[in-house]
C-alpha cells in the first residue's frame, strides 16, 4: 500500500490545496534540487529533520500563497516562499540553504494544488526513495537542529513547543530573535 500525501485546505481566496509528501533513502536529492532550482519542479523540498509537524509547514505555506495573491512575496517563487517562511532569518539565501536540501537522503516534498492544475504523481514518481507515512514525521526531526534553528536554548518542560516555533516564524518581521 503506498503511503497517501498529507493534505491541506489553505487560505480560501487563495483556491489552493498543500500535498506533502515524505520521502527517506532518496538516492537523487542532487536532481531533485537541480529542478527545483531550474524551475523545471513546481515543488518545494524540505529538510524534515527541522521540521516538527506538518502543521508548521502549512502555516509557511499559508502564508506563502496569501503573500502571492497580495503580490507581497519575498522571494521569487511561492515555493521559495515557503522555505523562507520556516525560517526565522529575513536573509532570503540563508532561509533557503538552511531549509531546502542540498545533501541527505530525506525530503518533505511540498506542491501547491490549484483547480485544474496537479503535477504531484509526475514529479512524486521521479524521486528515487521510499515514500513515507507522513504521521512517521516526527522520526526525522532533530530536536538539537530544530532548536538551533529555532534559537530555542533555554525552554522549560511545559512549554509547547509547536506553538513556539510557529509564533516565532509568523512574528520575525516585527521581533528580532
């Protein structure tokens, strides 16, 4: 049984649907990212290993394609968006190197849906790993690495860590962390 992607109703004006897919073992992450970069994928690859919920990135995402309706994007794409809004750093090359993939062998694989307009299978099909349960999600997060990049040291127990990173990376226009 193949695994299904998560997906995700995103802002409503913005008619668009979020699919993640979770890959391991992937043997072609240099491809993979050679068309993302050339523009020849409309998808963005994630490191999951900074990434503790699928809800984290559907706010990224969220946000990504309210940014593109409003014409307020950062970047050039909304899929660049996405990687940018993870992050806590407004510097748009240090938000995409820390998040995007560059070595490794998994990848959060992310697609904007819109009516009429789903090229997952195609590009899903040309990714050379084992596709994962995206519930196996928290397997790959590393909670040093998510910590550093969401400069988050000194935490006590009963803080929610979820809502921290997520309030950390919809406020860092306003707040310098």
């Amino acid at each position: 049984m193949t695994p299904e992607p998560y997906t995700c109703d995103l802002d409503q004006d913005t008619e668009t649907i979020l699919k993640m897919y979770l890959f391991e073992n992937v043997l072609n992450v240099k491809d993979i990212r050679n068309n993302i970069v050339q523009g020849k994928w409309n998808c963005a690859a994630i490191k999951p290993s900074l990434i503790l919920d699928k809800f984290q990135v559907a706010v990224a995402a969220n946000r990504a394609v309210v940014a593109e309706k409003t014409q307020t994007m950062v970047t050039r794409t909304p899929y660049a968006e996405i990687l940018y809004n993870l992050s806590l750093t407004k510097n748009i090359s240090q938000s995409l190197s820390k998040f995007g993939i560059e070595k490794g062998n998994n990848l959060l694989v992310c697609f904007l849906v819109k009516p009429g307009k789903d090229d997952c299978e195609e590009i899903v099909n040309q990714i050379d790993g084992d596709m994962c349960q995206i519930s196996d999600l928290h397997k790959f997060t590393d909670m040093e690495d998510l910590k550093t990049a969401y400069k988050l040291s000194n935490l006590t127990e009963d803080v929610d860590l979820l809502d921290l990173i997520v309030s950390r990376m919809v406020t860092k226009n306003f707040v310098s962390y």
